[in-house]
C-alpha cells in the first residue's frame, strides 16, 4: 500500500510532456506579445521623431512666411518665386537662419526646397541677401542648410482668389500671393503603411490683394 501511495504522487511521463507543451505554448505567447509591444514601441519613436523634424521645420515656415516683405516701390527685389519645387521669398527674423549668420538681423532671400547637404537628403534651406539680381537669381554663393532630414517631398501652393482654387503656377514673380499653403511629406518608414504629413494655411499680410495688380497698374497707366 506504501509503494502504490508512492507511485501515485509522482508525475507521469504523459503528464511531464502535456506540462512542458502547455509551458510552452503560454511562453512563445508571452514572447509574441512582448515584440509585439516591443515593435510598436519602437515604431511609435521613429514616428515621433518624424514629428519632431517635421513640426520643427514647419514652425519655421510658417515663420518666415509671415515675416514676408514687399513694398511696391520696388516689387522685383522683394517677388515671391515659385518653380520646379522650390519657394523663394524676402523675409526677415531669425528663422532657418544659423545663428552665427550675418543675415540674422535683417531683410534676406530664402529659398527652401527638398535637397542634400552635408550627406542626407531633407528640406534644405539657403539665403543671401535680398538686393541680389533677380534676374539672376545666383544661389551658388549661399550654403545650403539642412533644417529637416527625412522631408520627403515639399509642396507650396497659393490661393487663386479669383479661380477659386489652390495651384503651384505662380508667374506674378514681382508681387507676393495674399494665402499659401505649405505641405511637408515625411520619408516613408518601411513598417510604416502611410507616409506622415504635415500641412498648414498661412496668410501673408503684407501681399496686396490681388497679386500683381500694382504693377500691372503702373505698366498699363497713362504717361503725364
């Protein structure tokens, strides 16, 4: 009877592989659902630092879209430029600009489109000074500034008041167009199913009404 109580408190070998299967059915559950947090941890950082470059460049934007100028005494100097990607306009203030560079504390030319500097490819930015030749146009001399890598795609668009509808066509390069829209695109990840982008409205202030009406009305008025 001692022997048979003895042999019943032990584990059969049926039992000892149903335990281990079960253990480790409950642990290769356990690890899926550990990477699987684990990857999502780690996907939400890249997609956090895509914000952070993105946010960053487009407060910069918006910065110095709204610190534009023009003034219609001399509307070639201070035109707004719009081709082939790439936005150019006079603005003033600090921002995209170093802050050891000499423009800092006055009207300066900026132009921003997507390129590659310094060995990465992003929303790239230059300036020089706002008086140079417009006709011109010479970006040689002016380092280009990695404000953003990872920027995909840039698009700038302007509101047609008069059409009713957005468009890249900007030929009034003597005036300034009254509403913009800016679109940045982020690099799209490889566990990522949407690209992330960013996009915002800005007014400028100073543009006049209708674009290119001042000197239209100067090339159209009546000689005294």
């Amino acid at each position: 009877m001692r022997a048979r109580r003895q042999r019943r408190a032990g584990f059969t070998l049926i039992e000892l592989l149903l335990a281990l299967a079960i253990f480790s059915l409950v642990a290769a559950m356990a690890a899926g659902a550990f990477w699987g947090v684990l990857k999502a941890w780690n996907r939400g950082g890249e997609m956090l630092e895509q914000l952070h470059y993105g946010e960053f460049a487009m407060e910069q934007l918006v910065t110095a879209l709204r610190g534009a100028a023009w003034f219609p005494s001399k509307p070639s100097a201070f035109g707004f430029w719009l081709e082939n990607g790439k936005a150019s306009w006079v603005t003033s203030g600090s921002a995209f600009l170093p802050p050891d560079s000499p423009l800092i504390n006055g009207l300066h030319r900026i132009s921003v489109t997507v390129d590659a500097a310094g060995g990465e490819r992003g929303l790239v930015v230059r300036a020089w000074p706002h008086l140079t030749d417009p006709e011109e146009r010479d970006e040689r001399n002016a380092e280009p500034w990695l404000v953003a890598p990872g920027v995909e795609e840039f698009e700038c668009e302007w509101y047609d008041f008069e059409g009713e509808d957005w468009s890249t066509d900007w030929e009034e390069t003597n005036s300034l167009p009254k509403l913009v829209r800016v679109t940045l695109t982020m690099e799209k990840r490889k566990d990522f199913d949407e690209e992330l982008e960013l996009q915002r409205l800005v007014e400028l202030e100073v543009a006049p009404e209708l674009p290119g009406r001042e000197s239209r009305d100067r090339s159209t008025a009546p000689e005294q």
